[in-house]
C-alpha cells in the first residue's frame, strides 16, 4: 500500500470541489433523511457531521433544528458550506471547522449526542485508520450516543474495479475507495451495539451502500 497515493486523495477533493461545487446535487441524501428521523425518535438535537463535503446533508438538518458541527478537510468545501450557511441564515445552528479525521477528533470524551458522516468510512481510509476513527468516535461519544454512517459495499458494481491500492481500496476515476462487508462493519463494533443495517442505492450508477446505526455501549 502506497501512503503517498492515499494521501494524494486531499488535493483530488480539493480540485473537484474547486471545479463541480455541486458535484453531489443540490438534495440531501436519504441517509440525512433517515437519521433525522432516528434523531428526533431519540430526542437528539445536537450532531458532529464527519466529512460534509459540499454540505447537503449539513444544511438539511441545519433547517430541521438540529445543531450541526460539520468538519471537513477540504478548505474549498468548507468555505462553500460557509456560503451556503451565510446565504439561508443558519448560522446560530451550523459552525464548520476544516479538519482531517485521521487526528484525535477535536471533542471532549463523552461529549457528543450522535455523529453522521455520509461515505466517509469509505473515503482512502486504511484499516487501521478506520479502527482509529471509530475509536475516536467511540471516546468523544456520550454513554448511548449514535454513531451514524454510510458506506460504499461490496455489491456495488465498481467493487474490484479500477486500481487496487491495497486492503479493499480501488481507484476509480481518481477517486479511491474503501468498499464494506458486513464483516468489516461488524469488526468497528468494539464499545458498540449495532442498531440495524440498511442497505439503499444512491445515483443514476447506482452505488449500493449500507447505512449503519451503533450505539455507544
């Protein structure tokens, strides 16, 4: 496995963001719809988004009361966040802060009623970096608290397609991603109750993803 071509990956956001600000649509996805709904159930209010990209899913919840702090670590996707922010005056219910979530998350422990990332844990994420994130999850997370995420899984069609850059990761289109197993789902439960598994398609492709729901035991 090459690092260096991993670590490749933040000027290829980077680029993309800069040229396609609205390279996922202007919707939210369902995923944000689905953990809103899980989030009212649990009377939760107050989120860490993980990787908000352009921030669809940021601004959706941001108009559905729900107190959003949304990191990212493309500086372009974060100031087209702030626009989007400024723009429909959410600012008392979204702050964003540029950073790379391979770092101790920048959160007291026990600290945080939910986390949602949208595909994420299948951005050019190593094994290893995965067990980290979900270890830092885990610590800053409240007794209880969700953790909500989505991933890119096995029976997707571009799964094995493209450059192999080791463990599950294939480059496809300059992008490289980590593709999901339900056994690779199961192995980030240490300090963690699954919730349920769902499986739902995304895009015209379609990528076939899982949303998964833990809960901090």
């Amino acid at each position: 496995m090459d690092k260096n071509i991993l670590n490749q990956q933040s000027q290829h956001w980077e680029t993309n963001f800069s040229n396609k600000p609205e390279m996922f649509g202007l919707d939210h996805s369902y995923s944000a719809e689905k953990t809103l709904s899980v989030l009212k159930e649990n009377n939760l209010s107050n989120i860490v988004e993980l990787g908000a990209g352009l921030g669809r899913d940021t601004i959706f919840f941001g108009k559905n009361s729900i107190n959003v702090t949304a990191l990212d670590y493309s500086k372009k996707g974060i100031s087209i966040i702030d626009k989007k922010i400024n723009d429909q005056n959410l600012n008392s219910s979204i702050r964003t802060l540029k950073f790379d979530v391979r770092k101790k998350l920048p959160f007291k422990d026990n600290s945080i009623e939910a986390c949602y990332s949208h595909m994420l844990y299948c951005m050019a994420l190593t094994n290893l970096e995965l067990i980290n994130l979900n270890n830092e999850v885990k610590r800053i997370l409240k007794p209880g608290g969700l953790n909500i995420y989505t991933v890119r899984n096995t029976e997707d069609g571009d799964f094995k397609k493209g450059a192999h850059r080791g463990e599950d990761l294939y480059e496809i289109d300059g992008f490289i991603i980590h593709f999901f197993s339900k056994d690779k789902i199961n192995s980030l439960l240490d300090g963690f109750e699954n919730l349920f598994i769902e499986k739902f398609d995304e895009g015209k492709f379609p990528r076939k993803l899982y949303l998964v729901c833990n809960k901090k035991i």
